[in-house]
C-alpha cells in the first residue's frame, strides 16, 4: 500500500467519523478537552509535574505487569485503588479552588440571580482614597495590604480578623494600619466600597519561585490572589515600595499614579475602556503584571 492509498484511507475513515458525530458527541469531546486543560493547568501552576510523572509511571508498570509479574500487578493495583483517595487529599486546596472558580462564573442563567452592581462613585472613591493612603504610607514607610474583593467572596477570611463596616477613607487606613494599631499585622478587606474587615489572616503563597526578597505580608497578598480573583494592594515596611498583585503575579515599585491607573482598569473595566484616549482601550491589570523573578529588583517585606 503506497501512500497516496493510505492517505487516501485516513480522509474516508476521517470523512466517516464527522459525519457520525451528533451533538451530544461533539459536547462530549469539547467537555473532556475542557477536563484536559483544566488539569494541565493544575499542574503547571502547582508544581506537581514530578508527582504526575509518578503516576504515569505507575500505570505504564501496571500495564507491563499483567499477566506477567502477579505479584508486582496485585500490590500496583491496590496501590491506585488508595492512590486515588491520597491525590484528593493532596489536591484538596487545588479541587476546591477549580470547584469556587466554576460556581462563581458568570454564566447566563446565574446572571439573573446575581446582585446588582454597586454604584461607581463608592468604588472610584474608595480608589482615590485607596492611592491617597498608600502614598503617604509608601513616604513613612508603613506597611499595609488590602485586598478589593470582586466575584469571590471572602467570608472565611473576614471571621479570622476584625469586622467592620465603614466607607473607605485614607484616614481610616492609615489608622488601621499604625505600626502601635491592634490590627496592622493583619490585611485590610474591601468589598463593593466599603472596608468589610481589618486584621484578617490571608493564605501564604505556595509559589517555590518567588524572590527570597519578599517576606510575609507580600507572600501572604501573592497568596490571596492566587486563591481568588482579589486584586492586593501592599506597601513594603522596608522600603515603601508599593505593588500589586493579582492571578499569583506581582508587580512592584509602583507610582501613585500607576497605581491608581490599575485599580480603575481592574475594579471599573468597563469605564477603563470609555475613559480611553484616541478610543484606545487600556491595558488591563493582569496585561501590565510581571510575574515575580528570583533575582528581585529590592528588598520587600
């Protein structure tokens, strides 16, 4: 068989196979291609690709064992019978999230459940306030971390802090956030415009190639994001850099001004895009967020 002839066999079989397919089969491939790339995803960003290889390992054993070494394929298959149990429990964290992700998505028919948007104005100036104080905490050097909730609510961070419920004000954070203040250690929660929460405890980052440089407060805020889609807001007590993180990336040494053009793009995207020059549509926050390098550019804490 030449190989026009087997070229000439794949386009039938291929032809054959499209024209069976109905919609239900069509659905069923796309649902498991979505399945496949969810888990790649998993993989690349938690790290697990060593403990992938192990399984694939496993299972090419398994395969060349049976019939073969009895044995080695009886304790193999009751290794993957407990196996499974053992990766939920390790990917707990990682299945939960994926699990949030898919409730919280803006589908169609949950759309007409959903609650109304907030208005503008609260949000723009709890922005203005927002960079009001991060620039004079940047100057004495105080550090913060605020973190503005969007889609994912945050109730069980909330119950590990302080709760409040008080419109945004430069004043208030930059009371909260006093080195001598009860609740400074913690981070500052903000929800549709209104401070929510002080002192609440964030989930640590668990990124193994963030910079050595950066300590807790902004482990913990690379944390948050990447727990949700929360945008952080830091000042580094060190330096008085201030950065943002969002998605897991971090972007650091910002102005005042950088600052507030993100928080508008990412918390007002829609006003981002009318407020464009020459009807040029901003950049948004993740677009401009770098992820965080060994080598960092300074000393953050």
């Amino acid at each position: 068989m030449d190989a026009t002839e087997v070229l000439t066999n794949l386009a039938y079989r291929f032809t054959r196979f499209v024209s069976s397919l109905q919609l239900w089969d069509v659905l069923d491939i796309l649902v498991i291609a979505y399945l496949i790339y969810r888990l790649l995803l998993l993989v690349r960003k938690t790290n697990t690709s060593r403990l992938l290889k192990g399984v694939l390992v496993v299972i090419v054993v398994l395969w060349l064992s049976e019939g073969r070494l009895r044995a080695l394929n009886f304790v193999l298959r009751h290794v993957l019978d407990w196996g499974v149990v053992a990766l939920l429990i390790l990917f707990h964290p990682e299945i939960r999230r994926v699990l949030e992700q898919v409730g919280s998505s803006q589908l169609p028919f949950l759309q007409l459940f959903s609650k109304p948007q907030v208005d503008r104005q609260t949000i723009e100036d709890a922005i203005s306030q927002t960079v009001l104080a991060c620039g004079e905490m940047s100057k004495s050097r105080t550090g913060a971390l605020i973190v503005f909730e969007r889609k994912n609510q945050m109730d069980e961070i909330l119950r590990s802090g302080t709760k409040l419920d008080a419109e945004v004000s430069s004043e208030l954070l930059k009371n909260i956030f006093f080195v001598k203040a009860p609740m400074h250690d913690g981070a500052v929660i903000v929800r549709e415009g209104r401070v929510l929460g002080a002192g609440c405890m964030l989930p640590l980052s668990r990124n193994v190639n963030l910079s050595r440089d950066l300590g807790m407060r902004h482990r913990a805020g690379i944390g948050m994001s990447e727990n949700s889609d929360a945008v952080v807001v830091l000042v580094s007590e060190e330096t008085g850099s201030i950065s943002v993180a969002v998605g897991g990336m971090l972007k650091r040494h910002l102005m005042t001004e950088t600052l507030e053009q993100l928080l508008r793009n990412e918390l007002l995207p829609q006003q981002a895009e009318d407020e464009g020059q020459d009807g040029k549509k901003r950049k948004s926050l993740k677009s401009l967020l770098v992820k965080e390098k060994k080598d960092g550019e300074s000393t953050d804490e």
